[in-house]
C-alpha cells in the first residue's frame, strides 16, 4: 500500500512538473519578493502597494487570524448563554434561545453572511447621516468608526501593570483551588482577581499622569478622519460566523449540562447552594468533560469557514493571496499549497490546545 501511495504522488508529481515545462511556467517561490503592485482595504501591518507578495500572504494571514479570534471569541460566549438559556425553567426564555437555535443553524453561512452584509449594513447611511452615539462612535455605510487610544511616554507602564495583574490573578485562582481541595474553605478569588485587574492598572495610569489620549473621528468631506474604521465587511463576517456556530455550541453547551446527573444537582441544592453557584461550582465544571471535544470542532469549522470572507470582499488570505496573487503571478501550485499549510496548521495548533484543555478538565482516577 504504501508502494503504491508513493508511486502515484510520484506519478502526479512527475506530470504536473512536465505539463508546467511544457507551458512554459516556472516554478518556486521567488515571486514572494516581486513586487504586488494592488492595494488591500485592511492591513494590520504596514503594506502599501510597492510592498512584496510576501507581505500579501501576511497581510491576509493575519485578517484571516482576526476574524477567526473575534469569531470564535463572541461564538463561545452566545452559545453558552443560548445553551443555558434553553434549559431555562423560563418558558419565553426557552423558547427564544430554542428558536435562535432553530433558525440559525439551519441556515446556510453563505446566506447569512450576505444578510448581515447586504441587507443590514450596505443599507446603513452614507458618511454624512451617520448613526452616532455620543459624536464619538459612528456608523455608516462605510462600517464602524470608533475613537483611536494614543498612548504617551509613560503609557507601557500601565501595559505592564495590567500584565502583572493578570499573573497575580492566575495565581491567586490556582492558589484558592489548592486550598479549597485540602481545607474545603473558599475565597471570592473570582471578584477579587476582577478588581486586582482594574485597580492595579487603574492606579498606576492614574500616578503617571494618565498619559492617553484619544483620536476621536471628524466628518470631513464625505468621510471620516482619524480613528479607527471597522469595515462592513469584517462586521457581517464576524456577525455570521459568530451567530452560526453559536447556535452549534448552544446544543453542545445543553447536552453537556443534559449529561450530568440530576443527582449532582439535587446534592448541591441539599448543601444550600444557589443556583448560579450549582451551575458554575457542580455542573459546569462536569458538563465540560462532555462540552470540549464537540467544541474543538466547531472552533475548527469556524475557522475554515471564515474563507467565505471571499464572497463579500473582505480581504482574508484567500481572497488576497490565493485570489489576487494567484492571479497576477500564475503560480497556482505554490499559492494553493501555501494556503492549504496554513488552514492545516491552524487546525492541528487549535486542537493540540483543546486536547490539552480537555486532559486538564479530564476526571483523575485515584
């Protein structure tokens, strides 16, 4: 078998490299440094359109990176309050988390992702009648205009005091584990590490002289200057992916509370325990063991779907690479394998993690 797997890429390979030598086209990835000569509406590194093929690939590689991280950040947190929702012993409650699920999910992406972009924001008002919120936040047609931070000169300090007070709040979590597990006693660890977090930060900007300052935007002309502008496309893309796969994680969330015994509940009631604290200190921790690996494939999912960046224009790294440099330079092969490595090491790095969160939420037999 594997005689014959390796004579037919073998054979594959041997073809395509003849009928590229026959037409004349070159191979390798020299065409990484020409120069790409087009523009990108959304970089978040510097790129201009003197910039490299090269910088191309970068530049779509990390808007692909953005959008997924946004993704699956607000899926994540609407499938777990749908999911609990639809347990809710709340009859509205229930039935509006059962019907998101309903309609969302049976959907198709493509659709939605036309909805969100068509319908609801190419429909908002040009530059001048922009929808405002305090004449510091717009939105128009032209996507979401919000103020920009400037940090001053003593600004990294406060960057670093919120990296302290995240630590110090790692450990003070891990530390009120330990000491609930051998003496049964229990720290509010969570409101104490939430307020380390603000006021450790909070008080260090505050010594330094509050060193920030905020670029808010200015209608002039027919658009908007300064601040940072979110583009319509990234909003319905976000808004799709993120509203789809939720409904997905909403019935993964409400089977894995489902699995749990009803006995565990009934326990922590007969200890007192509210129901906040059972759904968060008894239930959860144990419908995990059930949640995470359903989970790891929805995360995937989203990641490779946000490639439907494509249809609306939003410049992903299929659309600017194995789009528009794939066109330019006509070097399909490279292009495509270059995309496919990296939607491949995407997936395999985020489910090493997921295996690795879910050995840690495993139950430890003794």
């Amino acid at each position: 078998m594997l005689a014959a797997l390796f004579a037919v890429i073998g054979f594959i390979v041997s073809n395509t490299l003849e009928n590229l030598d026959a037409r004349g086209i070159t191979t390798g990835f020299g065409f990484l440094h020409d120069t790409a000569g087009f523009g990108i509406v959304q970089s978040l590194i510097d790129y201009t359109p003197q910039s490299t093929y090269g910088r191309t690939f970068l530049v779509g590689l990390l808007n692909t990176l953005l959008v997924s991280t946004l993704g699956i950040a607000a899926a994540t947190i609407i499938g777990f309050l749908m999911g609990i929702a639809r347990l809710s012993p709340n009859w509205l409650i229930a039935r509006i988390a059962g019907a998101y699920v309903e309609i969302f999910r049976n959907i198709p992406l493509l659709l939605q992702i036309f909805f969100w972009y068509f319908a609801v924001l190419r429909s908002l008002p040009s530059p001048r009648q922009s929808m405002s919120l305090g004449e510091a936040v717009f939105l128009n047609i032209r996507g979401l205009v919000v103020p920009a931070p400037v940090g001053g000169p003593g600004f990294v300090w406060t960057l670093v005091a919120l990296a302290v007070a995240v630590i110090a709040a790692i450990v003070l979590v891990r530390w009120n584990r330990r000491r609930q597990a051998a003496t049964g006693d229990r720290l509010p660890a969570g409101w104490i590490s939430a307020g380390i977090i603000v006021v450790l930060p909070a008080v260090v900007f505050i010594a330094s002289g509050m060193p920030l300052t905020w670029d808010i935007p200015k209608l002039g002309g027919f658009n908007f200057s300064g601040g940072i502008t979110v583009l319509p496309e990234l909003l319905a893309l976000w808004l799709a992916l993120s509203i789809y796969t939720g409904a997905f994680i909403a019935e993964i969330v409400r089977s894995g509370i489902q699995a749990v015994s009803k006995g565990q509940t009934e326990a922590a009631r007969a200890l007192s325990l509210s129901g906040g604290m059972t759904l968060r200190l008894v239930v959860i921790p144990q419908a995990m063991r059930v949640i995470i690996p359903p989970l790891t494939s929805q995360y995937l999912n989203l990641i490779k779907n946000s490639s439907l960046a494509t249809a609306i224009g939003y410049p992903d790294l299929v659309s600017v690479f194995a789009g528009t440099t794939l066109n330019q330079t006509g070097q399909a092969i490279e292009v495509i394998m270059m995309t496919m490595a990296v939607y491949l090491t995407l997936s395999l790095l985020v489910s090493m993690f997921m295996n690795w969160f879910n050995a840690r939420m495993a139950l430890v037999e003794r």
